[in-house]
C-alpha cells in the first residue's frame, strides 16, 4: 500500500511518523508540493489532516484521481449530494470528526448513558470539551458528535488552553447522583492510529462516503 499524504502538521506529522517507522510507502503532498492528477497516480490511499477550508479546494480533485480517501479535516460541511459523486466515480470515502479508535467505545457508553432518564427522574447533562487555543470551531466536531449520540438536551461549555490534545467529558447529573463520563486526548498519535486503520479498511467498503465510527462499530459489535 503506497499513502499519499496531505498535510504534515500537527496531526499529519504523526501519521508521517507511523509510515516511516513501519517502511510505508508514501509521498507528502504540502505547500511545496501540490496534488495533481499526475503526480496522485500509483498511490492506493489518500489521507489528510488538512484544515477543513484548504481541503475543500482539493475535493474535487480527489474525486477525479479515484484514490479511496481517508480525512479527518474538520470545521466544514459535507455537500448533501455527495456520497452519491463518490459513488459516481465508483470510490470510497471515510471521514471522522475523531480517528481515536477509543472514543468508538466512548459511544457505545454515551447510547447506554441517554437511557437514564427510563429509570432516573430530573436527569440533566452539561458537557465540556476543551483543545488547544488555534483550534477554530467551537464546540468541536467530537462534541458536536457526543451531543448528537446523547439525542437529549445538553449544555456545551467550550474552552481553549495552551496545547490541550482534546478533553471530552460529559456530566449526567440528578438531584442525589453525578456520573461523569471523560475522554482525554494524551498524544495526536491515537487520531494517526486511527487513520492507519481506516487506510487498511476502506478497501473492504462498498463504494461510498462513509463515517469512521460506523466502521469500527461494526467491527466492534461483530458476533454480538
């Protein structure tokens, strides 16, 4: 497998990192060196970490190559029609607001924790995500995507400090009772792992556009 790699910030430099130490074919494609048609040919994945307004302007690009596409780039929205151009063009797609393989359990907890008012009275959940201070959206993508999992009324408090990965937690929170559930970011390097396990996966997908969590949800509630 050869990766053509776009970005080598923050993130990107990780996943830089893993294909070096583990002999990864692959190119980096940056500000020196832009993606063309020509020069994406011979690779068999695409991954980026690229912010979510530069990676736009490469979209269309990248559908042309036909190259399966892995992307974490966030603070953006996906064209309502396109699963379907990615389908036309007979590829696939995978994207996440979060490559962290951890935060798949993470949700499978948040789908128990939204059922607590079955059997709880005066239940009522605030979360708080935090990042480093140049991440631009507020609240996160991940938050966004804990809120949505929850499906019930959720106060968001966002902060940005120094250099802070990425901390989730939410709070469920009754009268007599507090549960708090917390996801903590240690090394950017969990969002390359996940990356890399996308890349390996995407060829066993059906043509399409495809959500990373439903990915290894499926592998995770395989036999169950």
């Amino acid at each position: 497998m050869k990766i053509a790699l776009l970005g080598k910030g923050k993130t990107g430099g990780r996943v830089l990192e893993l294909l070096v130490q583990n002999n990864i074919p692959h190119t980096v494609f940056d500000s020196e060196n832009h993606p063309t048609l020509e020069n994406l040919k011979g690779h068999d994945v695409v991954i980026s970490f690229l912010s979510g307004n530069i990676f736009k302007e490469y979209m269309t690009l990248l559908l042309d190559s036909k190259i399966p596409v892995v992307t974490g780039s966030t603070g953006m929205q996906w064209p309502a029609d396109f699963d379907k151009k990615v389908k036309e063009k007979n590829t696939k797609w995978i994207y996440a607001t979060n490559f962290s393989l951890g935060m798949n359990l993470v949700h499978q907890m948040i789908l128990i924790m939204k059922e607590a008012d079955s059997i709880i009275n005066n239940v009522q959940y605030n979360m708080l995500e935090v990042h480093h201070t140049k991440k631009l959206d507020a609240p996160s993508g991940t938050a966004l995507s804990w809120k949505n999992w929850l499906d019930r009324e959720v106060f968001i408090k966002s902060e940005r400090i120094g250099d802070v990965i990425g901390i989730h937690e939410l709070r469920l929170k009754t009268p007599v009772e507090e549960i708090t559930l917390k996801h903590e970011a240690l090394d950017r390097k969990i969002f390359a792992e996940g990356a890399m396990y996308a890349a390996n996966k995407i060829t066993t997908l059906p043509p399409g556009l495809h959500l990373f969590q439903d990915v290894v949800q499926k592998e995770l509630l395989k036999g169950r």
